[in-house]
C-alpha cells in the first residue's frame, strides 16, 4: 500500500476514493471499504482520502486522543487491501477550502477520483458545509460516481467512532470489540523494561510505550491476543504506570505472552485486548504482585481455553 502524508503535492489516476477519519476502523466503516475492494477488482486503485490529526484538534485547539495512530490505521488499512491511502495535511488554508474546490481541486484534480464512496453524515469543507446533496449535485455537473453508505446498526444503536470511544474509557472492550472488525490494539515495538518481571517476579514481559495521543482504556489487567510475525499468541497485558514498581512512572502496556521465549527487543507487535479482568493496583510488595500476576495470568490461560481454544503448551 503507497502511504502518501506530510505532502500536498500527489497525483492519482482512475480511482475509487474513500473519505472520512476513519477512527475506530468500524463495521460501518468496513462496508465503505468493501465497496472500494469491489471497485478495485474492476481495475480501479481503491483509495482512502483522510487527513494528519483530527481537524477538532486544530479547529478547537484541544487535545482529542485517537482510537488507532497513524501506524495502526495504516496497517488495518494495508491487511485490507487498500491501494492507496492519503493523510492529507490539515493546515490552516486547507481547513478554509470551500466543499466545491475540495472536490474540484483535491479529489478531482490529484487524486483522479473516478468513483467516490461517503458515510451518508459526512461532512466537508469549510465548516464542513459540504454534504451528501451537494455530492449528488457537483457528480453529475463534473461526471464522477457517487455511493452513499447508510450508517449501520447493531442492536438498534448507530455503530459510531464515538461510541467505541465512550466504551473503551469505560474500560469496555468487549461492547468496543463486538462494534469493530477487529479488537482494539496497541500496535508497536517492544521496549527494554526495568527487568523486574523476569528477574524478580518470574514472569517476563514484552513493554510498550503507546504514542501520547492514543487513546487507551483506563487502567488495568486485560485477558490479550498476540500478533508477532503473522503469528498468533495469548497472554495477559497490563496498561499503566506499575504502581508498586518505584522510580519515574510512564504509562505503558506490559504483556505476558503464554508459552513464549523469544527475544522480541525492538520488534514490532500487534496487542490486542479482549476482556477486562481487573483495575490497576498497588500491593504492599513485590510478593504481593508477583501472586497477583500469576493468578492474573491463570484467569487468562483458562479464559482464551474456553472462549477461544487455546490449550497452553508448558515444554514450547
């Protein structure tokens, strides 16, 4: 997948674009993304158009935390099959182009937009006065397809990058997970930790330091699946700033990988988080954690055994 940010300057031709944030990579999202993976077996280069940070965060100054980074979003949007996809800078300028010259001078001229699939609430432009009517007027005058994709509705409620947000700072991933094509993750390399976990508790641990503004669920023990070089593992993973650990604190992911012994330092790995077991806590001593974190990791073995088949393998 051509990954094109930090530049103004592409050009593109015969595409079917996709436009949106795209934050919490949902089923809804996943219907506009089918429809670009059908358009590009028909010889179109299936491309989504999205922008460098969340454009509240320059039009209201504050600091809105995201579901996945940049390096998350684009390795969902590569296992996809996704051609080509755009941040495009959110600059002042930019976020003054009228919704006509964003289609005309952006998506018509440089990205060669053949085909255009929205979400029907989309919004664009300058005060994102554009919209699904003025999609429908400016296709026929400039001779581009448009689809429209309703919003979907599990349950009877709107699957919405705002609601998985309001669940996982709830800690509820599985309401979270049930709403995305795939759980919630933390995608990273694995950093060198205090050692505490192998040398003195007698668990190892693989350590990541998420990017400031990911947004994380509140602290805490969670039951984990592990992607490490296409393959899969399960462990136990802990977010945040190791209470009974002394020294300086930063928030972090801690996971203990069922039956694993690699070296993994400076590798890349996908943690994903499928239930919430119990909050962050401060015991009275090392002893104190050491019990906990292998009562933490029996609950574990015994969940993904039930839910998920897995048979841990104590000689591998």
């Amino acid at each position: 997948m051509e990954y094109i940010h930090n530049t103004e300057k592409f050009q593109f031709r015969h595409t079917v674009v996709a436009l949106g944030k795209f934050d919490g990579m949902h089923k809804g999202h996943q219907l506009i993304f089918d429809k670009l993976i059908e358009y590009k077996k028909q010889g179109y280069q299936a491309t989504v158009f999205s922008f460098d940070r969340p454009p509240l965060n320059m039009l209201t100054h504050k600091d809105i935390r995201v579901i996945y980074t940049h390096k998350e979003k684009t390795r969902l949007l590569s296992e996809r099959g996704i051609d080509v996809y755009i941040e495009h800078p959110f600059t002042d300028e930019f976020s003054h182009l009228s919704p006509e010259d964003f289609v005309k001078k952006v998506l018509l001229e440089k990205t060669g937009m053949e085909v255009l699939v929205v979400g029907d609430d989309c919004g664009f432009g300058y005060k994102r006065r554009g919209n699904v009517e003025l999609l429908e007027k400016m296709s026929k005058e400039y001779n581009f397809k448009l689809i429209v994709i309703p919003k979907l509705e599990l349950e009877g409620e709107i699957v919405s990058s705002t609601r998985i947000r309001s669940l996982l700072k709830e800690g509820n991933v599985m309401e979270a997970n049930r709403l995305m094509e795939t759980p919630f993750f933390i995608y990273g390399p694995v950093v060198h930790g205090n050692q505490i976990g192998k040398e003195v508790l007698g668990i190892p641990t693989a350590n990541q330091v998420p990017e400031e503004h990911k947004l994380l669920p509140p602290n805490g023990v969670y039951v984990s699946r592990i992607i490490y070089k296409d393959q899969t593992y399960y462990g136990i993973s802990n977010i945040g700033t190791k209470p009974t650990i002394e020294g300086k604190k930063h928030m972090g992911v801690e996971t203990y990988i069922f039956d694993f012994e690699k070296n993994i330092y400076h590798k890349e790995i996908c943690v994903e988080l499928l239930y919430f077991k119990r909050p962050e806590m401060k015991f009275e001593s090392l002893d104190a954690l050491s019990q906990q974190m292998h009562t933490d990791a029996q609950f574990g073995l015994e969940y993904v055994k039930k839910h998920y088949g897995y048979i841990s393998n104590p000689m591998k």
